[in-house]
C-alpha cells in the first residue's frame, strides 16, 4: 500500500496488473473524499431529497462492477432513512389488534368528504368507528357522525393534533381535514380499550 507514494515515474516502471492495482486504489480514496465534500454540498441545497434517485440508485449497485460508486452511496442513503420514517412508523396490525369490527383501509382517495359514523354497531354492541380506516387524498375532510348509540363518545388523536367534544347525541358532527401525506390514528376515549379506533392514511 505504501506504492501509492510512489513518483510517476516508479509506477509506470510496475508491471501492467500491479499498475493498474495502485492506480484503482488512489482512485478509491480520491472518490471517497470528493464523495464527502459532494454530500455535503447537496444535502444542503436539496433538503427535500429525491425519491426516485433512490429506486435507481438501488438496483443499479447490485448489477455494478467497477463503476462509480460514488454517485449512488451519496444520495441514496439520506433520502431513504427520511422516506421509511414516514411511511413505516405506524404499526397498523398492533392499532387494529382489538378492533373487531375493522376490516381493512377503504379506498376513498379522490373524495372531497368521508363520513365516519360514531357509534356504529360492531364492538360488543355500538362502539365502533365504521369505516374503521380510510385511505384519501390530501385536502379531504373527514366527517365523524354521531349514531346516537353506544353513549358518549369522542374523536382523539393518538399523535394529540385534534380531539373532538365527549358527547351522546345523535346527529353530532366533528370534521378534520387532512392535507398533508400521513398516518393518523384516533379513538374514543371511553372505548379505546375494546377497539374503538380509527385510522387515515392520506396518499398522493
Ligand atoms: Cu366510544
């Protein structure tokens, strides 16, 4: 490894294979350094990273050989920690795991409204949300409307962004509108316990 100090000279003296060797080597360090500095450059310019470098950058490194590798260690590897967090960080199976009634997230991506009935028949008589989980689109209000059944009720969110009155009557109304892609999860606060709960999911 100590070649690599060595003068012009002396490398173009070495046999061809050990040549090249050194040469690859200096390369790979040179790389490794102007990787560092480019992080640091576009890390900063684009902080709202770039999806779709991520997918390419991905399947290109197991096909690669001796190309550059730089390209891809650096703008892979940021953007992708950001993209899990957002998407991975509710843990849907375990939320669910009381809730007798739920069945799945209902489509309703494209709606400009969703109604959420509040005390509909499904946990142990009326304590359930129904639909228990919707998917929509950013900008849609979700409407939650009370049955009437089932005693009093609310509206909670898990993360603490809204909570609605604790209220029986029927024909009550609470409404939300989510604009931003994300995991919601809520519940009633008397009836969180026996899987009175509810999730969103706002897509593109
Ligand atoms: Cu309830």
């Amino acid at each position: 490894m100590t070649r690599k100090q060595a003068s012009d000279d002396r490398q173009d003296a070495l046999p061809m294979v050990s040549r090249r060797t050194t040469l690859r080597a200096a390369g790979a360090a040179a790389v490794g350094a102007v990787t560092a500095l480019a992080g640091c450059a576009t890390g900063g310019a684009e902080p709202d990273g770039t999806p779709a470098d991520i997918e390419t950058g991905s399947t290109d490194e197991s096909t690669e050989t001796d190309a550059p590798e730089e390209t891809e260690t650096e703008t892979a590897e940021p953007t992708e920690t950001a993209t899990e967090t957002e998407t991975s960080s509710v843990d849907w199976e375990s939320w669910f795991a009381p809730t007798d009634n739920h069945d799945g997230f209902e489509d309703h991506t494209g709606e400009s409204e969703v109604t959420v009935m509040v005390g509909a028949d499904g946990i142990e008589g009326p304590h359930a949300f129904e639909p228990t989980a919707i998917h929509v689109s950013p900008g849609t209000t979700v409407v939650w409307e009370w049955t009437g059944g089932g005693g009093t009720h609310d509206v909670v969110d898990e993360a603490g962004a809204f909570k609605s009155e604790l209220v029986a009557d029927e024909g009550h109304t609470f409404e939300q509108t989510f604009d931003e892609v994300g995991a919601t999860q809520y519940f009633c606060t008397p009836h969180k316990a026996m899987g009175m709960r509810g999730g969103i999911i706002v897509e593109e």
